[in-house]
C-alpha cells in the first residue's frame, strides 16, 4: 500500500498536481500488485472538473476512520502501514497531515528561498527525504544544509495537450491577429506587471497585436502584491474580476479593443486558447516548480517568450524558447505584510523589460523561428508526463 497525503483539485497548481499523481500512482501500483490510497479534503465533481475525474479519484480517498485504522503508534507518533508522500504545506516545511509511514517523503514547491534553521529541522524530523518541483528549489534546500533531497518534476497530460494535427493546424480564431498569450494568477511573483508594459508596446508598434490574459486570482492578498511594482499603477477599481483587471489594463495604456480577458477555467478547457495564439508569455520572477500554464502551453506546440530561472530552468532554454534576459538580483519583503514592510524572505531575479520586449519583437518578425521554437518546445514536454512524475515518486517510495 502506498499513501498519498494531496490536495486535488482543477482550478489551482497543487490540486492539478495531486489529481494526476494520484490517478498515475494508482495505476501504476496496480500493475505491481499493490494499492493507492489518498488523503485530502472532501471533494465535489465540481472541485475536480467533472463526472469522471471525480469517479477515478472517490474510490481512493480514505474517510477519517479508514485513516485512524491504517495507522498504529511509531517512534513519532502515528505511524502508517506503508510508505507516504506527504505534501509539506507551508514554508517551515510542516506537513499535509501529521503522520509518518513506514518510508515518509516530503513534496514541496516554495518561492521563498531564506529558510530559517529551525524550518530545515522540521524537514528532517518529519520526513526520511524531501522532493522538490524543481531543480532550483533541490538547491536552495541543499544550500540551507538539507542533506537529502532529490527533484521530481510535474508532467503534462499529452492527452489534452498536444501539438495540432496538420490537418487542424490552421487557427480556429484572430487568424489575421498576433495573439500574445499570457496565464498565471495576478500577483507580482508571476511578472503581469512586466508583461502589461511589454504588450503596450507591441500595441503601439503594431496594430494586429492581441493580448489573451487568463489571470484570474482568488486570493486577494496576493492580487494585492502587484502594487509593489514600479512598472504598474493600480488603480481604485470595484465590482467584478473583468471590471476590475479591464480597468488596470486601461488605466496602464493596454488597448481594449485588442484585449480578451478570460473568465476562470478548468485547465483542461485551456488548450484551445493556447492553439489559437502566436506566443505565450511568461516573464515569472520566481517559479518554485516548472510552472504548469507554462508547461502546457508549450506542449501544444507553441512559441514562448519565458524567463529561464528558478522553476523555469528546468523546461525553458534557448533552443525552445525566445529566453528573457535577467536585469539583477532584487530581495523580496514577505509580501503579506502591506506596503512591502516585511522582513526578506527571498531573493528573486528580475527580468529586463527592454529584453522582453525585444524578444516579443523578435518573435512578431521572424515567424518561421517562432515555429521551429514551438516544435522544440512540444517535444521537450513530450518527454515529461504525469506517469512519469509517478514513477519517480514510487521509487523514492520505495527505494
């Protein structure tokens, strides 16, 4: 029996993660001979998308009781019949639920880098190993003085995410439009900020250009972070999610004329957008695991303007991606204390505008290397599926 402690969900990175890691791990144990439980929330079929989803994951959620009856008392407590992955919930490295099984893997994304002592204690009291979603993420625990841990990347579902056939290749959409893509919750870790300024440009050079923006945030205190960018002014707007974002693209000199704003959508709606734009863009100051919008959106076989630090490093290089060009070093203020008044708790690199802009040009003009960047990219997410991200899961497992 394998345990798997992991939100699951459609609408957010984590839940997307622990949909597919529990579905492919049970599979994956059944082949063996073996089994897959899962313990989370409650869940709708609405939380996970649909009748099917919800019917792969029901049979392997545990119910409170079926917990306490697989657990018996260890050295740290309780104590699971079998190996668990266990996902680390916050920044002092706390875990998912308060048990251990027989081997306890920790699984952790974090963007903030400066870990206090006691944070990397917990990591070694309460897991035998800790994997991260990223390479970048492995070093800087390393870095801290956390001997074991290793990478286990995300996948991508190359069920729904795939290049067009070339009998569908042609663009649904905006065929005579150059359509800027760019996806990831509101929040000035993730770069709208930059990416506003960069699309005002194009838009003022260009009058084909379109920008698609799929930026819905439900966590206001993180929407709220973006007020710390230079590059941005807020302006006081009310009412619904469109009114408010059309109001800052407006107020920040975007063209809504040539602006889509999409409403909130399950993930595996999201391909057809991709398919029907010229490029994604995705200028994220810090990414603790490979950035699934990002991910996905090259899988389809399209071009990306991307930074290729942090998380990113792990996908995006100069041989799939038109790279954006790294400005400094800029030290971050947790961000949930207002006006910036935090403590630092990370330093983050930041993206050149000039450089983004310059590579959203290059990719305006030079449409046949935009093309050939896009097969690269499909064929660097060919390799990377969900399977695969379980496979690695089950050997750190059980190794």
């Amino acid at each position: 029996m394998i345990y798997l402690a992991l939100p699951v969900g459609s609408s957010h990175g984590w839940g997307i993660c622990g949909k597919y890691v529990a579905r492919e791990m049970s599979g994956l144990t059944q082949e063996r001979n073996a089994a897959t439980r899962l313990i989370t929330h409650d869940f709708t079929m609405e939380m996970l998308g649909d009748e099917l989803e919800y019917l792969a994951l029901v049979p392997l959620s545990m119910k409170q009781a079926e917990v306490q009856a697989a657990t018996v008392a260890g050295p740290a407590g309780g104590q699971l019949n079998g190996p668990l992955l266990n996902s680390i919930v916050d920044k002092q490295n706390m875990p998912l639920v308060p048990l251990r099984g027989t081997r306890t893997v920790g699984y952790t994304f974090f963007e903030e880098n400066i870990f206090k002592p006691e944070w990397i204690e917990n990591a070694r009291r309460h897991y035998d190993l800790v994997a991260t979603g990223s390479t970048w993420c492995t070093e800087v625990l390393k870095a801290h003085g956390l001997e074991k841990v290793e990478t286990v990347l995300q996948g991508v579902d190359q069920r729904l995410f795939y290049p067009a056939p070339e009998r569908a290749a042609e663009r649904e959409f905006l065929r005579d439009r150059f359509v800027i893509f760019s996806g990831g919750k509101f929040e000035y870790r993730k770069g709208q900020d930059l990416a506003i300024r960069a699309v005002k440009v194009m838009q003022e050079r260009h009058k084909d250009v379109v920008l698609v923006n799929s930026w819905f945030n439900m966590w206001q205190q993180s929407f709220e972070t973006m007020k710390l960018s230079p590059h941005l002014k807020m302006p006081a707007a009310s009412g619904t999610y469109f009114n408010v974002m059309n109001a800052i693209l407006q107020h920040n000199g975007v063209d809504m004329g040539r602006t889509i704003t999409l409403a909130p959508r399950n993930n595996a709606l999201m391909a057809r957008i991709y398919r029907n734009s010229d490029v994604g863009l995705f200028p994220n100051r810090c990414e603790g695991g490979t950035n699934l919008v990002l991910m996905e959106y090259m899988a389809v076989g399209k071009p990306v303007v991307a930074t290729a630090t942090t998380g990113h490093a792990d996908v995006v290089n100069a041989g799939n991606a038109w790279t954006i060009a790294i400005e400094k070093e800029q030290a971050i203020p947790d961000l949930s204390v207002p006006g910036g008044k935090g403590e630092m708790v990370a330093r983050w690199p930041e993206p050149s505008l000039e450089s983004m802009i310059a590579q959203l040009e290059q990719a305006y003009q030079d449409r046949g290397q935009s093309e050939m960047l896009g097969r690269a990219a499909a064929q660097t997410m060919a390799s990377m599926t969900w399977r695969k991200t379980a496979e690695d899961f089950y050997r750190l497992l059980t190794g």
